[in-house]
C-alpha cells in the first residue's frame, strides 16, 4: 500500500509569541519541501486537486491547523490561513484558548473563566463553515464538543481521537459523541497513541521513566519539553519498550467498535506519529498501514469499506465542507 494523501499539520503549544506567523512559517516550510520534491508531493485546497494529484501518481499534501490560538482571535487571520491552504482546525491543543475550552482543562479540576464556546467562539465555527474549512474536535472538552455540535452547519471531523468506553482518557470520545458526530455526518479517526489505546500503558510508561530517571531529568534539565525527552529514551531504548506498546489488535478493535456503533461511514485513522512517544507494535510509520489492511480484509470486510477507513471517509466530509 503506498500513501497517496496526507494532512500536513500545524502546531503550536501556545507558548510562543506571534503564533499567527509561526504557523505560517510552518506552511512556508512545506511550501519549500514541495517545491525541492515537485516529482512526489503536490498541495493541494479541494477534492478535485486532489483526484488530478493521485492520477498522477504522486502525493496530495493539505494542511490542517492544530490549535485555534494560532489565529490570535482574528476572523480575518483564520481567513489567511484558509487561503494559504488550511482545510481543517483543531480549535484547541491540549491547552485552552480565549474561545474555547480543551478536553485536558475542562476534566483537570481548575477553575476556568469559561467552559465550552464563547458568542466569538461560534463565530469562529460559523466562519470556517462559511469558507469550507473542517471543524475538528479532538482536543476539545466535552462542553466544546456539544457547543459545536449545536453550531456547526457542516459535517465535522476528530482527527485523532479514540474510545472512551475503551480506555477511558480525557481525550477520548464518549459513546453519545461518537453517535453525534455520525449523526452529523462526520468521522471519526482512531488515534494509534498506546495510551489513548491501551489502559495500562501509562503506568508502564511511568515506570520505565523511574528507571531511567537520572536521563530524563537531565534531558529536562537541557531544556527538553516532556514528550520531547521521553521521545528521545523511547527511540534509545526501543528494544526495551517494545513490550509495553500498545498491542497491534487494539487498533482493529477501535476501529471495528466505532463501525458497530456508528457504521463504517464514520472511521478512519489519525496516527498522529509525530506528536507521540508510543506507537501500537508494528505500526511504526505510515508505511506500515498495509497491516492494517490485511487485518480488516481478514476480518471479512469488503474492498470498498475498508478504502472508506482509510481516506474514503474524510474525502466525502472534505467535500462536503467545501465552499459552493
């Protein structure tokens, strides 16, 4: 299986100055890997491009923004950002922003100005419907989801999220969501981290971070974020972590509950690799998307669904998205 379409995201902590340009120098970036590679990768801004892009045998490459602060509350910055090629908003990271609440600040106990979306908040919604750009709610707090819920026009999308009832994490979905977003005509896209996944990974974790403690806290020391420096020893001591990844049949059995809740319309995959320490065993990079084909196909699901799981399904809600 050869990847054929991907989502390029932008990202930001929050923690930065002038977000609104550090995203686009990210989009500046990628402009410039294109540029250098105009043989394999071509951005692309709707589903027609995208279609002449995979005739042509080479990779469509979107953008998806992660984290709504990066429009530092301008309507007409969120604008620019579609123009340059954004096609989805995460309208939270793990932090909060002025018109939105995250899944992490709203389940952490502290007190917050205001839970959900603010009146600017549904403006933000109101605009990304009006210019074809995909609101997407993983991150968010459940008071957000169901504002946005109430708000949208669109069908939505959770890029990388995964099961409540699973593993219950903050950042996965409750059934009554996963219902939500498929009456609303979205997707949802497992996320693959081995702690959205499986419920013992973080103690596992925990503990290999105790072992290894004098490294990390020098990494930290250095000037290293968290998931950075826990990155670094997972890559150095892969042999030694193999073992408390996530299994690889826990990805399969996501995605076949959310297809016996919702219905195959609805699933897709949001690896998220690049923003995670621990991937399920045998799912290292996109090119090992192929085991989960053989899985579903052995499954008995049929060609045509298990093409709707991996890509299918987001096309029909970028499309469906897209400005008339």
């Amino acid at each position: 299986m050869v990847l054929t379409f991907s989502f390029f995201s932008i990202w930001s902590d929050g923690e930065k100055v002038n977000l609104y340009d550090f995203a686009i120098r990210q989009i500046d970036s990628l402009d410039a890997v294109v540029n250098r590679n105009p043989d394999k990768l071509v951005e692309v801004k709707n589903t027609s491009e995208i279609a002449e892009v995979l005739k042509k045998g080479k990779i469509a490459a979107f953008f998806g923004l992660e984290g709504g602060h990066m429009i530092e509350n301008d309507l007409n910055k969120l604008e620019n950002l579609y123009n340059r090629g954004v096609r989805y908003m995460t309208l939270t990271w793990n932090n909060s922003n002025s018109w939105a609440t995250s899944a992490s600040d709203e389940t952490s106990g502290i007190v917050l100005e205001h839970k959900g979306l603010t009146n600017f908040g549904r403006k933000v919604i109101h605009k990304m419907n009006e210019l074809g750009m995909i609101v997407d709610i993983s991150h968010v707090g459940e008071q957000t989801f169901w504002d946005v819920i109430g708000t949208t026009s669109k069908p939505i999308i959770a890029s990388h999220s995964s099961v409540y009832a699973l593993c219950p994490h903050p950042r996965n979905l409750k059934d009554d969501q996963l219902e939500a977003i498929a009456k609303n005509g979205g997707v949802v896209s497992v996320n693959f981290y081995s702690g959205y996944l499986d419920s013992t990974y973080t103690g596992k974790k925990n503990l290999f971070l105790v072992k290894r403690n004098i490294e990390y806290d020098s990494l930290l020391r250095s000037g290293s974020v968290e998931y950075l420096a826990e990155e670094r020893l997972f890559e150095k001591y892969s042999s030694e972590v193999e073992s408390i990844r996530a299994p690889f049949d826990l990805v399969i059995a996501y995605v076949e509950y959310i297809i016996d809740l919702i219905g195959v319309n609805h699933v897709g995959l949001g690896s998220d690799f690049d923003g995670i320490e621990s991937t399920p065993q045998r799912l290292d990079d996109v090119s090992t998307y192929s085991q989960i084909t053989k899985a579903l196909l052995e499954k008995g699901y049929s060609v045509i669904d298990i093409n709707k799981v991996l890509g299918g399904n987001i096309l029909r809600v970028l499309k469906a998205n897209e400005a008339i």
